[in-house]
C-alpha cells in the first residue's frame, strides 16, 4: 500500500509538472490549472490528491519544488564566494526558463490568496532564506564580510534583484546578472582589516 501510495503521489506531480510546464506551447497556468486536470493526467481520483493536499496551491507548490531544490542548493563544502555565486548562478538559470514562469505565477496567486503566500513562505522561500542567511553567518565568521552586517538583510540584498528581474523582465537572467550580484555583494558586504579574524 505505501509503494502504491508513493507511486500516486509521484504521479500526480509528475502530471502538474507536465500540465504546467512540461508541455510546452500546450503548458496551462497555474490559475487555469485545476484539480481535475491534475487527476485526470496522473489517472488517479480527485479524492487521492485530496488526502495529502489540501488544494492546488499545495500540490503546484510541492511539484515546483521537488524539482526545483535539489538544482539550487547553497553547497556547504565551497569557500564562501564561491558557494554564493555557485548558488546565484543555478537559481537564476532555472528562472531564466519554465521554472521562472512558474514561480512567477505561484507568487502571482499568492498577491489576492493570503493562504498560497503563507505556505509557499513556509514550505519554499523560509528554507532558501535560512540557507543564505547560514552562508553570510559563515562569511561573517571567516572574516569576508563585514561583522557589523545583518545576516537576513544581506541575504535579500541578494534575492531581491534575481526576483526583481524575474517579475518585471528588467533584464535576461543569466551568468552575467549571477556574476553582477555577488560581485556587488562581495564589495557591498565584503570585511575591513579590523573585522579579519586573527
């Protein structure tokens, strides 16, 4: 039964993931997506999508990220600039494609549906947050940023411009945006002699 089980929950996954971007030209939104669509593609009943989900929010939200996280992570065995652009570099190339839209449009339904907001925050944006905020923390300690910053600011310093760009098309996310950024934040963040650890 857990095999079974397991192997309905991948599928309905897998078939929002096709819905939403797989399909490319036939691809819908997540506004048009609904639970049915999704139930009839992973050929399970509405009722066994129901039983971990509690609407389609959650479900788009957890496909995204099943997905999406394992090809953004912030590694904890690089030095610290180079993890940091490591990191920009991979989260700007996935939204520079379909992963981009989606956010895009999870963010869009979380501005008129406070409960879609709320659990994207909880279940994506807190964990990215964290792992940034414990990067700047350990570039603190190691003496390459300043002692004086604040973690949480620095690390939306650095979210705030790829979202920006994301949101508004201000410009092509790529290698040059990852590399302007963490350029900028390196200088912006970076420790004087008197912050460097003896």
């Amino acid at each position: 039964m857990a095999v079974r089980s397991e192997s309905s929950r991948q599928a309905i996954l897998d078939a929002t993931m096709d819905l939403l971007v797989r399909d490319r030209r036939r691809a819908t939104t997540v506004q048009k997506l609904t639970i049915e669509m999704i139930a009839k593609r992973a050929k399970v009943s509405k009722a066994t999508i129901y039983r971990w989900w509690p609407n389609k929010a959650a479900v788009v939200i957890d496909a995204f990220m099943e997905g999406h996280l394992p090809q953004v992570r912030v590694p904890e065995d690089l030095p610290v600039r180079e993890a940091l652009e490591t990191h920009v570099k991979s989260l700007v190339a996935r939204y520079a494609g379909p992963q981009g839209r989606l956010i895009a449009q999870i963010i869009a339904e979380g501005q008129y549906d406070p409960a879609t907001l709320a659990d994207f925050k909880t279940r994506f944006w807190n964990d990215r947050y964290a792992a940034v905020d414990k990067l700047i923390r350990r570039g603190v300690d190691e003496g390459v940023f300043r002692s004086d910053i604040e973690p949480g600011d620095a690390a939306e310093m650095i979210y705030a411009p790829i979202y920006f760009h994301l949101l508004f098309g201000t410009g092509p996310l790529d290698d040059s945006l990852a590399k302007r950024l963490v350029d900028q934040a390196i200088r912006g963040l970076a420790a004087s002699a008197a912050d460097t650890p003896d």
